[in-house]
C-alpha cells in the first residue's frame, strides 16, 4: 500500500462524508462507553465501505478521534463553535503508510447557519474556523508524528469553507476534497488571516481595503496564496443547481481549486440565474450595514447584534411573546418602560433598516420563485417568506404614525398596546 492518500477515490470520499453525518448524534456524548462503541461501529463502516469500492482491506491500526473530545478543554468560543468534525488516523508501518482523514460537517445546527451569516457572509466572526484548526491540530498531537503525517480534509458545505482557510492560512492539510463546498468570502478571509491582510495593505498602501477594487483585491488575494505555495491539491465538485453555488456568485466570494461543475438536473435554471441579476453594489451595502455591528456581535453574541443592528432588545420581546393574549395586551401597561425603550430602539434603526427592507422586495419574487422551481422550498414556505417581507415593508412605511401609540399606552389603552406589540412580532 502506498504512502498517498488512502481515500484517493473519489466514490469512497463521498461515502464516508455522508457516513460520518450519521454518526452526528452517537459522537456527540460524555459516555465513555457509548462513545467507545459508537467509534467501533464507525471503525467497521468505514473498513466496509472501503472494501466495497476498492475489493481491498484497511491496514488494521486505525484510531477515530472526535471533536466533541478533543475540543472539550478548549475556551468557550471554540468548543461552542459550532464546529463537528471526526479525524481517522490510519497507520502502516510496513508500508510507510501514516496518514490523518479529517471529516467536517457542512451546517447542520442553528450556529451553523449563524455562522453562515456572521463569518461566510458579513466577515465578522471566525470561531469555526478556529475550531476546525484547534480540532485538526489536536487530532495530530493524538497521533504522536505531527511533523511527518499527512494529513487529508473532506467535507460537504460549510466544511470546504473551514478546510480550505485551515489549507491556505495554516498549511494543515496535504489535501482538501469537498462537494458543493461554501466558498471564501474577501471579508472572511481577511478577517482570518492578519499576514494576507497586512501583505494587501503594504501592496496596495492603504490600511482601508474596502477602498480597494473588489476585482484587483481578488487577483492580489490569489496571488499571495499560490506563491505560498497552499492552493494546490484542493479539490471541489459543485452542482449547478445547489444553493450554495448560487449565492457564490455575490458578496465578493473566490473558488479556489481544482473544479469541476455538474448540472445535476437541466430541467431547472439554478439559483445563480437569479442572484446573478442582482447589483454588486446592493450586496455589498447589506453587508456593510451589518459589518458596522461587528464589535456588538462580539461582545453580545447574536443579542446584542440585533439589540444594535435593528433596535430590537431580543429579551423583551421573548417576555412578551411567552405570554399569553391577555399578558400581551397589559405588558404596554405593566412594563411602559421597558416597552418604550423597545419601541424606540426600533425608531432609532428604522431609517436604514427601511432601505434594506426595500431592496429586499425587489428581488424577493424571482429569488423564491426559482427555489420553490428547484424544489428548496414549497409553496407553504414560500408564502410565508413573502407574507413576512411584505409586513415588514408596510410596517415600514408606516411607522411613525404607530410611534404616537406611546402616549396611549401610558394612558392605559390595554388593546391598541397589544396591536402595537403584535406588530413588532411580525417584523421579527
């Protein structure tokens, strides 16, 4: 057996990235006995599988580590990343075989999709990164060779984004295989790597690179990585008709890589053709109204983001909400300050926020038109997406004549405070 990648094929890749998301659950335990027997049962999986597509046999020293143990010890922020992933670690000394098989997890939870927002997107938080560094990293101190191991990523989604930033900025990986990968975003990536963004503001003489021409700033950014030597042996498989490729096209993302595209149903157009309509410009403005809030989503996490992004005190409005039709309409009365405050928090936030809601009604039809034609959402969804965008954008048209309902629910009108509130609920 030789010394390369184990999991060189393709089909065995593929297999054991969807393996490993079934195992999601039995990983994720503090029973040591459960944990040992969900490994065993992964162990004899994996062995099956690469029997089944090669007709040939795993050497027989291999150990499964996870991330729920190995990143337990971490700080908060990264072993609450968000992060999941499971590392194989396949040993030959016969055959000079010593490798590391890192399988990430594309977005599964709630953090995922957060992170989607705050780290793919808007370029202001790194903790899955991070996490998939420090999961990587510890992986190779358990096999006790760090220095001469080589060491493999494959993933699906998010996965390719965590792998390939861990491969550009950190060198961890010999190779980075990934299916419909999240790509890296000129902000993220920026964020990530101080080298890269300290090398952009020396070349380009500017410590702003906003102001720097979103296109030069691509070709400079892959410059700096392939004379690094780090954009080889990246590997990307990518259906036309994923979302994910869709949104790529926005936002100022790169592919780094070896790609190769498949229209994996020709009856159906795709998200790009519609995202591709959509101005530069008007995507780079949304996410310069929230990058502004990036230090309140530091330090406040996903509350004090929204506290400080659109006014809303997320706190209140779950103690409003978890009361019953009667405690809405007296919690005007009973908390008038607390209710003030919420209200003209959103009045503050209201201007900008109005112009957001704007651009969004403009591309709202075509965008949820052609996923409900690509079978990502149905036609309930879809009009629940629609009914949601279109209250937001009456009640913002319309919400300075609603701000005189202050003075009425200090004066105790229970019900017109309860219309008040119900409005707030639709807008978020």
């Amino acid at each position: 057996m030789a010394s390369n990648n184990i999991f060189a094929n393709e089909t065995v890749k593929i297999r054991l990235i969807d393996l490993e998301y079934r195992y999601k659950n039995r990983f994720n335990t503090t029973n040591k006995s459960d944990l040992a027997k969900a490994k065993q049962d992964f162990e004899t999986d994996v062995r099956r599988i690469y029997k089944e597509e090669t007709n040939k046999e795993l050497p027989k020293d291999i150990e499964i580590y996870t991330s729920k143990e190995l990143l337990k010890n971490k700080d908060e922020s990264i072993k609450n990343s968000g992060y999941d992933g499971t590392a194989i670690h396949i040993k030959d000394k016969k055959h000079n075989t010593d490798q590391l098989q890192v399988i990430s997890q594309g977005s599964q939870e709630d953090r995922d999709w957060e992170y989607n927002f705050f780290g793919l997107f808007a370029g202001i938080d790194d903790s899955e990164y991070k996490g998939a560094k420090a999961f990587t990293k510890e992986a190779k101190k358990k096999t006790g060779n760090p220095k001469n191991l080589k060491s493999y990523a494959m993933g699906h989604s998010l996965a390719n984004n965590n792998q390939v930033l861990v491969k550009l900025t950190d060198g961890e990986f010999d190779e980075v295989y990934a299916l419909n990968g999240a790509q890296i975003s000129i902000d993220h990536i920026l964020k990530v790597d101080k080298k890269l963004k300290n090398n952009i503001q020396n070349k380009f003489h500017t410590f702003n690179t906003d102001s720097i021409p979103p296109e030069k700033l691509k070709k400079a950014i892959i410059k700096y990585y392939k004379d690094k030597g780090v954009t080889a042996n990246i590997t990307q498989r990518i259906s036309k008709d994923d979302p994910l490729y869709g949104a790529s096209g926005k936002a100022d993302f790169i592919t780094f890589g070896d790609v190769k595209m498949t229209d994996t149903n020709r009856d159906i157009k795709g998200l790009r053709s519609v995202i591709d309509q959509i101005p530069d410009e008007d995507v780079r403005s949304l996410k310069k109204y929230f990058q502004q809030y990036s230090a309140d989503y530091k330090n406040g996490g996903i509350k004090g983001f929204v506290l400080k992004a659109t006014g809303v005190d997320i706190d209140i409005l779950s103690e409003i909400t978890e009361k019953g039709n009667v405690g809405k309409a007296t919690y005007p009365v009973l908390h008038p300050i607390k209710t003030k405050e919420l209200l003209d928090g959103i009045d503050e936030k209201l201007p900008e926020l109005k112009k957001l809601i704007e651009k969004v009604k403009d591309y709202k039809d075509p965008i949820l038109d052609q996923l409900e034609a690509d079978g990502y959402i149905g036609k309930r969804r879809k009009r629940f997406c629609k009914k949601t965008l279109m209250m937001s954008l009456v009640i913002s048209r319309q919400w300075k004549p609603y701000m005189r309902v202050l003075e009425r629910i200090q004066k105790g009108l229970i019900y017109y405070g309860l219309y008040q509130i119900q409005l707030i609920q639709h807008i978020y």
